[in-house]
C-alpha cells in the first residue's frame, strides 16, 4: 500500500489545467450563520460533466504513453466517473470504451455516446460489465482506469485540495465526500501538505459506507451495498485496495455518517437557500453542518462533489415526497 505524494498532484495540476475548470468557490451567508464561522462552498458540481471526476479521469488518460493513448481507455461505469473517462477521452484524443449491463436505462447509454464513447451493452449485471472490460484489455490491449485506486487519479482529484488551499488559506476544516476515497485521499495529501492544521473531514452515508467499515476494521472489508440518495458513495473500497485505504486512514482527520434524511435536508437547502441543483454526495458537506454533526472551529470549506441528480428524484425530495425524506436511520 502506497501513499502520492505532493509533487504528483502539481504535476497533475499543470497536465489537466487545459481541460478542467477551475471551479469557483464563494461564502454561504446563511450556513456561515448555521456554523458561527465562514462557510466557504467549492463549487465543483459545475465542473464539465457535472463532478470532479474529470480531474482524475483526464489525468489518467494524460499520464499513458502515446501507444496506450491510441489504444484507448475502457470502464465498467456508467456514472460520474464513466461520463467524465468519456469526455476526458474525446478531449484528449484516446478511444474509450464504456461497457454496461442490459439493465443500465437507454438515457445513460445515450448519455455515454453523446460524449463520444462507445457504449458495449453486455450481460445483466455490472459484473458482466467489468468481465467485458477485463476482456478488452486482454484482446485489444486497452486500459481499464478505475475511479478511484489509481495513482493519477488520486492525484488529479488531489488537485481539487491545492484550489481550496488558494481560496481559503486558514481554512480550519474541509469537508469532503467519501466513498472510494480517490477525492479525499488526494485532497488531503495536498492540504496537509499546504496547511498541516487544516483538519480534514470525511463524509458518507451509513447506508454502506465501506471506508469507514474498512477504517473500524483496520482492513479492506466487504461490505452490502443498499440503495442511497448518495448514489454516487456507493460500492466497496477494493479487498485488495492500494492506496486509497492507507491514505485515508493516515491523513483523515473524521469521517462523519449522515442518515438518508439528513441528506435530503443538504439537497433541499442547496436548492431553496443557495440556488444549487445538488446530487445527494455534492450535499452531504451542507447537510453534516445542518444536521450539527460537523461543529467547525473556524472558517471551513465544502466540497460540492457533484450535480448530477434526476430531475424526477430531486423534485420528489424537494416537495418531501421521497422515501429517503422520512428515513432517519440505516436500520428499520
Ligand atoms: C465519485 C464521487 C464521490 C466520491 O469520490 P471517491 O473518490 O470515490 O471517494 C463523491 N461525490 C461525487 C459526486 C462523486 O461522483
């Protein structure tokens, strides 16, 4: 198990500046009001495609070798990730390949086209995707680039921490979401790096959050993965994770477990008093500071992860008729 270090995520800074926005970050007066200090919000769900996954992904295709480049990249995801290795893909000049189930809905494979991948429909589950994957990179020598326990991923998300670093020197906190951990653990090398007393704070659901299992046990561990408003923290961490486990164990401060509820409350606050579309994993940072999870101790940064909610979901959680609205706790 390996920790990135610094220079790599300079160096990721200066190979995807050309692709990536430099998103803005700007003070919420009313969760400055909520937390007693400065609440400052990172604005990275209007990154192009909607997350900071096209930091990564654009990363990961620049770090190939030319050869590889050509051959092309290939993912089993349909999600943020898939979409951003597709744009990063078609920006960077490299074929990519998104292979999906059966069951995956026509709009998302009509999604994953419309940015210039080929989609390869295949099997009925994401297993079956990932063996199609896996079949690729034997046949045609492509490359399967993970989401999130990949050294160039790691470090073009790290690339994120250096932003808010720029925008909040003395930030006392970070809230970030966490899932696989690729964002954190890049993010909190840079910060602690910038700041060692900028604490950082790790955020999930207790629906299946397979890092902090993983921390409490010490190791890898399988967890169910259960249906989330945080859809985009969902799955495990790798039982033969790399890098991301031992990162976040030894650089995070925190991580907090938000019920479904309270993370309805973040989308809904976001949209009513912030005029933001948020998905349910760009909110859990406004959520845990609602809910009084997070108490800052000072001026605090938020990761607005990602926006990419449907439109049917987030008007049913915005009128309270979503289940997840009267859902207070994982169990019963
Ligand atoms: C992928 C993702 C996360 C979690 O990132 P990890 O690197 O897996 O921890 C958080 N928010 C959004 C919107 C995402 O797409």
């Amino acid at each position: 198990m390996t920790h990135i270090d610094f220079t790599a995520i300079l160096e990721a800074r200066r190979a995807i500046a050309p692709y990536v926005l430099r998103t803005p970050a700007y003070r919420s007066a009313a969760l400055s009001e909520v937390a007693g200090h400065d609440v400052m919000l990172k604005a990275e769900h209007r990154q192009t495609t909607g997350s900071f996954k096209l930091r990564g992904a654009t990363n990961a295709i620049l770090s190939l070798d030319p050869d590889a480049r050509q051959r092309g990249v290939c993912a089993a995801s349909t999600g943020n990730h898939g979409r951003a290795l597709a744009h990063a893909a078609r920006m960077t000049g490299a074929r990519a390949v998104v292979c999906m189930s059966r069951l995956v809905p026509p709009n998302k494979v009509e999604a994953i086209e419309a940015l210039g991948a080929e989609a390869r429909i295949v099997g009925m589950s994401q297993d079956d995707a990932q063996c199609e994957v896996d079949a690729l990179c034997a046949a045609e020598a492509m490359t399967d680039i993970p989401p999130f326990d990949h050294a160039a991923i790691i470090a073009g998300q790290g690339t994120l921490g250096i932003e808010i670093m720029e925008d909040l020197p003395r930030a006392e906190a970070v809230l970030v979401p966490l899932s696989g951990g690729g964002l954190i653990a890049g993010m909190a090398r840079a910060i602690k790096t910038l700041n060692p007393s900028t604490r950082v704070i790790g955020i999930s659901m207790e629906r299946g959050a397979a890092m902090a299992a993983a921390l409490s046990a010490g190791r890898p561990v399988d967890v169910e993965e259960v249906e989330t408003l945080a859809d985009s923290l969902g799955g495990g961490i790798g039982l033969s994770n790399r890098h991301t486990f031992a990162m976040v164990r030894d650089l995070v401060d925190e991580v907090v477990l938000l019920t479904e509820a309270e993370i309805a409350a973040g989308i809904a606050h976001a949209y009513r008093v912030e005029r933001e579309i948020l998905e349910g994993a760009g909110a859990v940072g406004i959520a845990a500071l609602l809910c009084g999870k997070v108490r800052p101790r000072g001026p605090v940064a938020l990761v607005l992860s990602g926006g990419n909610i449907d439109m049917a979901s987030h008007l049913d959680i915005l009128t309270g008729r979503h289940p997840a609205c009267r859902m207070e706790h994982a169990h019963g």
